[in-house]
C-alpha cells in the first residue's frame, strides 16, 4: 500500500474530508479506545507551538503511541532546505537526510515551518513540506507550512458541525482583523477550504489589497462549487457581518508587499477598526454567530475581550477539537486495524 | 465535584498534608501501582528546572501517564499575563488562553514561574499562578511561583520525617547563605511552611534586612502554632546550629532591595561568612543534624564540599523524595479510583 | 551487582560487544518485545542532536519505557564541571548533584557533551562523562563524548556486518573529508575501533597533520591485533580507496590546532578534493565498496550527492541501526529478564 501524507485538506477528497470527521466525532464521544499501540509520531518544529505540539502528543498518547518531539536549530541541527546545494554555510544537515532517516525511527513524520518571509514566489511553492514528504517512505502531515494548516481546518469542520448542525449553504465569514504583525495566510487559506468542503455560503472580508493568493483562492472557489456552496467578497467587515452563522477572525499580511514588512506596515495603518467586537456580533444571525479564530489571539487587537470571554466565542472549542481529529487522522493514516 | 489546584501546601490543611505524606512514603515503598493510566498533565515551565521536570514527568511515566512539557517563549509562544491588556506588543498568547486550552488537552496544569525581579508588591500577589487556577477547569500545580515551591516543600517534610522519626517539637533551622545573586523566596517560605506544619521548632537564621515577607512569616507563625510548635528569629547562624536537628541552607535576595539588584549585591557584600562548613555541623546535635538544600546548590559557596559529600547531607534524599510526594500528589488530584 | 556504564565499545570485551550485536539482530527482525517497562533513561543533551535523541527515545518507547529529555543551559540550569571550585560564577548547579539527582529518578543516565574546543590536552580526558558515571550509581550511557562516540560504533558494526556478511578481513577504510569546520575526533576514533573489533583490515586516510590521538590509535592497533585485524595509514584518499569494501567519509580537526579554530581553517585550505565522488567510488571492491558517515553529512563538501542518493550509500541504514544497536542495549544494561 502506498503511504498517504497529509499536506491539505483538499487532497483527502470529498469521502476522505467526511471519514476523518466522523471518526473525530466518534473519538470524542470516547468511543475509540487504543489503536496506535508501538505507534510513533516524530514531530519537527521550525516554529513555535502550543496548541499543535500539546495536542498531537495528547492524541498519540491517548491511543498507546508515543511523539518525539524536534526542533531543529535548537535541540536539533539546522536544516538545509535546497537541492544540490554545496553545504558550506552554517545549516549542518540536509532535510533530504532528516526526512529519511526520521522515516526510520517513526510511522508518521509531522513537519511544521512557517514561511520566511523573504519571497513569496518561492514560498508559495510550499517547498520544505512537499520534499519532506517526497522523501520519506512514510506519512508526512503538515503541522502548517507557509500554505496550509490543515489540522486545524479539520479542527475548524468539526466545530463548525457541532455548533451549526448541518453547516451546508450556512454563512461562513472569513474575516481579516489588524495585528501588529505581517501573519502567514496558510490558516485563513484552510479555513476558507474547510468551510467550502462544507458546502456553506464563503465570504472573504479583507481591506483592499488583502487578497490571499489567487491559487489559493481558485480553490476555495471550485471545492465550493463541487461541494454545492459559494464563495463572495466584501470589502466591509461590518457588512459581511450581516446574517453570518460563523464568524473566523484572522490577521494576514498583504502578500503584494511579502519580504517589504515596513512597507506592508505603513498600508495597514489605519485598519485597527478590522477587529472583531460586541457591537459587530449584534449583526449576526439572531445575534447569536460563533465567533471562531486559530488561536494564539491577540486580545483587543483581533478580537475584542467581551467577544472572547462571551457566549458567542467558540475558540477553545476549536481548540479542544485540534485534539479529537487528529486522534482520528493518526488512527487512518497508521492505526492498527 | 469541584477541582482542586496545588498551589500552596498550608492550603492542603492539616489532614491533606499527612494524606500526601502517608501516600508518599506508600508510593515510595512500591505499594502503589499505576493509577494514572491514561492521564496527562501539561507543564509549562517559564523558567528553567532540572529536578521538577525530570522528577514530574518520571512521577507520571511510572503510574500508566505522561507529562507534556512547554516551554512558552522558547518551543512555545510568549504569554500575556495583565488582564484587560491591548495585545499589540510582544507577548503573542494571553495566559487565559493558554489556561483555557491546556485544560482541555490535561488532567491536570503545572506551571513553574518565577518572579521577574521588578516590583516586589506587585509579584507578592503571586499573579500568574494564580489566573492560571482561575481560568483553568482542571486542577492547576505549583512548580515554584513567586510566593511558593510547595511539591519541595512536601519532599522537605518527606525526608524530615524519614531522618528524624516524628519531627514535633524538633529544632529545624532555615539559614540563608550568601550567593552571588538575589534570589526568589519562595523556597525558604515552603520549607519554613512545611517545617512548622510538621510542628516543629522553627528557628529562622538571617542577616539583618533578609527578612521573608511579612505574610510568609505570619502564614509560618499561624501554623507553627496550629501544629504545636514555634518559631523564632536568629541573626547569627553559628548561634543558630546549636542543637539542631536539621539545618535548611538556602539564600535569598533582601526584599527591602526587590528590583534593585546592584543595591541588594552592595548589601550582600561582607556576608559571604554565611556558609555551611564541617566546623557549623560540630554545633548540631550530637554533630548529627540533617543539612538540607533544593538544589541547584552552589558548592563552596552555599554548602562547602565536605559537608554535601559526608554523612550529614540529606540532600540528594530530598530530591529523590520530590519523585514520590509528587507521585502522590498526583494520584490524590487525577488518579482512578 | 555493579552498574554498568558504557563509555566506549573497547569497554564491552570481544563477548560484550558481540553479545549487543547479536541481540540488536535479533530485535531488528522483531523476535524482543518489552523488556523495559517501568524503565527510565534521562538523557542530557549539552549539545544538539537529531539521531541519538530520536533514536534513544524510540527505543525505550518500543520496548515500554521512557526517555527523560535534558537540556542544560536551555531548559535546565548550567553545570559545573570542575571539582573542588568556588560556585561564584555563572555554572548554576554541579554536575556532582545532577548525577547523584538523575540516578534517583532513572533507571540509566545518558549524556551527551562535546569538547568545548580549548585544550586539547585537558580534553582528551574525557572528564565530564567519567565524572557523571562515578557520581552515578546507575548505568551512563555515552550519547557522544569528546573522546568517544560509542553507540554510533556499534550501529556501524551492525552495519557492516549486514553489509559485508562477516567484515573479518575484509578493508575499512576510514577517510579524512574537507569541511568548513573544525570537528570532534569522537566518532572517527569510535569507527575505526568498532572496524578493529570486528577484525577488519582497517585503513586510516587523511591529510598529513591530521592524526588521530596518540591513544586513540594506540587503541586502535591493540583491538585490531586482538581480533586478527590489521590497521594502515595512508595520505590519498584515492589510493585507499582501491579494493575497499567500506568507506568511511568523516571530518575531523587537526588536533596540532586545537584551540587554535583560525590556524587550523588555514591549515585545512587546500584540501578540498577531500571529498567523496562517484569516480572515487569506482576503485572500491567491484565499484560496490558501501560508504558510510554518521550523519549529518555536508551535501557536496563531504560527500556528493550522486554517492549519498546512489546505491553504494549505506548511511540511512547506519543511522537506523541506531535505533536497534540501543534497544539491545538498554535491555542489555537494564532490562528485565
């Protein structure tokens, strides 16, 4: 059997995207004991977690498998990430060697790496991900690259399902907020995607110039499609608002200045009004729109603290269900049957 | 039933306490097995540890758990502690979130911060541990705030109890010794605490101006009394040794110089006589008094090398026994019954 | 019984040696399961590592029991490795008390520390891990020290003989490479002595000025005399290379230099066709000889790539050996039988 990574939700297919759902459901009614028995994830970090690395450890754990965590550059050599290359610098070990020999000592490789942000052209490519998994003979899972976040889109369905119901042709804002920072689009990327596998009603509500990548936004137009939903744009956040049934606040940074950080900073000034608070809840549907985001949140920034700490917030829902599908997706990727 | 959290051992009361001890010494002589199976416990260390960490994650490894480690700043994200905070600077997750989240993913939360060393009256409300209770709905552990290092605290009445027969009325002598820098009280208030929750005959050694925080020294006078013992002051450590049955070395910073680190070392200077030697343990008694320390200990600065490396040093015992209280305390908290 | 340490392969005897082999056969091929439940190996890391954490980790998971991370400086407090001194300076614990502490908790200590790149004459002692074993009373594991680095010589034993059928005769040749820095001796001195004490024909190539520690070769000599091998020198790595069965590419720094990082980059200019090629490949036995290193490996400077993703490379095997070699070991050292 050849072995199956996990790079996006959209690979798993409309049949796959719906069977690791079910399973996170069934996992978190406690009805699924065991199964990763002598299991071993090995989990590569280039970037900061909490969430991830707390509950990718809970869910092998919980099932009698074991994560190994890595964090190159730290506790672990600096990783060399192009091909051909004479290593004379200072990275010490190629991912070609890494990925190869982790797929040794694991059953599963999980890889986070945020992008870079020197050039968008070559991130976008999702390099450092995809020769992870080229070159492991086991499943590779993407922890977030600099294009997706597909654990949490799974995490996102599932708490859209529990909290709507049947979320298809419901409304789906996908909004932008300010932050002091230039943020990656892989989360906002997945969690549009996940919602468009849901079949609900998409929309993106970003200033000018805050559009996400067209190839990432050519995606959520046709796995909405395929799916019986549609995707729209706004440019207003308090008008998206309106009737919305799930609220997904998120920062990103304005790809057209990707490796300018100055200059990206200077055009979201005088955005900070792009922040999710009590007044614009009243618009939404009965007033009573979950309120979701990735986490970490930047509070009174992104979300205001009323929001958060109210009854429309669904944040450490999500959260918790980062846990639940990826109990489900370690036990259909390597699972004992 | 509601949750308990472990931040202090004066709040166990006075039947908790012993449980905890009697378990211990149970724990430790290989009557108990497993009853963790399945659980987890999330500990966020903000600042270094060899012992907590190692003893914590050994404690739940032999009873069928597994303890998460994070390290917020370094793998992990950069906490938010102020409340009602505009979150546009550094710090990239509030401590509420954290909280909320780890609670989903643990049985339980440890949470090792130590006091930053700025303003003494604001750090003395011990903060962050306790928000960290607050927000969390599963029981939050103490691996050394500001104010308290209680699981030492519990593995110094351990070890009394395993040296001295019952320690009532017994004299334990906490001296301060010099070091090259000011540190936190919280592990002289834990072991005075715990010395006098045991009844015994406190004797506080210190220089002029080192006194512990007025509230440290009435919780030890309220339960030094309570428990059938006393407690008294002494500013000449030789004095001091006569007679006692155990000797806690350990320095501390002088709190009337908290946050002015250049005035507190220019105060500290000439002290540096304040040392545990071979000659000091002639004067305990019968030349047979227990020296005992937290470890990390500076050699030949704190305790000279002879007396760690004779027969008077318990040392090496009480972090051994740091190991079985904590094992204890977690099956007490989170374990099947 | 007496503990066992394991600094060095020499130390086992022909029958040690043979014995982990033979066991880390048989638990390759899957005949061993558990062993080491309940068990726990604490491993401090003072120096990065990707193969021997990962692979020690899964080992103990494997079999049933748990590897305790430590990092100090980073996570955990500094050490102190001086005997006898003064603690004033920044060294916040010695490590008399982290190994006396760590034997509580574990069941083996493994340790992995550098040269810090001094004097060469001080650090040929090997002081850091002989002081950790004679401070312990459990078993210390030698995860790569300035002198040895004995659990790669075991997987590359492991390798060889899968390799090779039986290696005894047949020629090791360990190559000198070019690299942009100046690098421990450890695992050269660990390779060549395993190849000794498989009674190889060992032969050393490298650059005049770069010979191995006196006592290293003295070693070196003995085991093969021992085991009916033989060792040579050479100064071509073209000329070694004829009839090779194994190669061995590894860098290392001229130890006339040692202190000196600067004088010996000089010294190391002009040695770059030190490097491992298809067409050097072409004068081994049959063109088939195996090339070995221990990973990581500088891509295109120590080693090119066609040589590491052709079929004479053998590393990724070497690296997973790791994982098997220990297993044996630890259920040599501290199994349950």
């Amino acid at each position: 059997m050849r072995k199956r990574d996990f790079l996006a939700t959209e690979d798993l297919g409309p049949d796959g995207f719906q069977r690791i759902l079910e399973l996170a459901a069934r996992v978190k009614r406690g009805e699924v004991k065991g199964g990763l028995e002598g299991k071993i994830l090995a989990a590569a970090f280039m970037d900061p977690s909490l969430r991830t690395r707390s509950s990718f450890e809970a869910a092998m754990f919980l099932h009698g498998g074991h994560m190994i965590v890595l964090e190159p550059g730290r506790g672990s050599w600096t990783w060399e990430t192009e091909p051909g290359v004479v290593m004379e610098g200072t990275a010490v070990e190629h991912l070609i060697e890494t990925s190869r020999v982790l797929a040794r000592y694991a059953d599963a490789i999980g890889v986070r790496v945020f992008p870079r942000g020197k050039e968008w052209v070559k991130e976008r490519q999702d390099r450092v991900i995809r020769d992870f998994a080229a070159y492991s003979d086991k499943p590779v899972i993407n922890l977030e690259s600099a294009r997706r976040h597909p654990c949490q889109g799974l995490a996102d369905a599932l708490t859209l399902k529990e909290k709507l119901g049947d979320p298809k042709g419901k409304k789906f804002v996908l909004s932008w907020a300010w932050h002091p920072k230039s943020l990656p689009t892989a989360v906002p990327a997945s969690a549009a995607i996940a919602a468009a596998q849901l079949g609900m009603e998409v929309v993106i509500a970003r200033p000018e110039g805050y559009d996400l990548d067209p190839d990432d936004m050519a995606t959520i137009y046709q796995t909405a499609t395929a799916n019986g939903g549609r995707v729209s744009l706004a440019t207003s956040m308090t008008d998206a608002m309106v009737g919305a049934d799930a609220v997904y606040v998120k920062s990103w940074g304005a790809l057209q200045f990707y490796g300018r950080p100055e200059e990206e900073r200077e055009y979201r000034a005088g955005k900070r009004n792009w922040m999710m608070t009590v007044d614009l809840l009243k618009a939404t549907k009965a007033g009573k729109g979950v309120v979701m985001h990735c986490l970490p949140v930047r509070r009174n920034v992104e979300i205001e603290d009323a929001v958060l700490d109210g009854p429309n917030s669904v944040v450490v829902d999500q959260a918790e269900n980062r846990l639940h599908v990826q109990r489900a997706l370690m036990l259909d990727l390597i699972g004992r049957r």
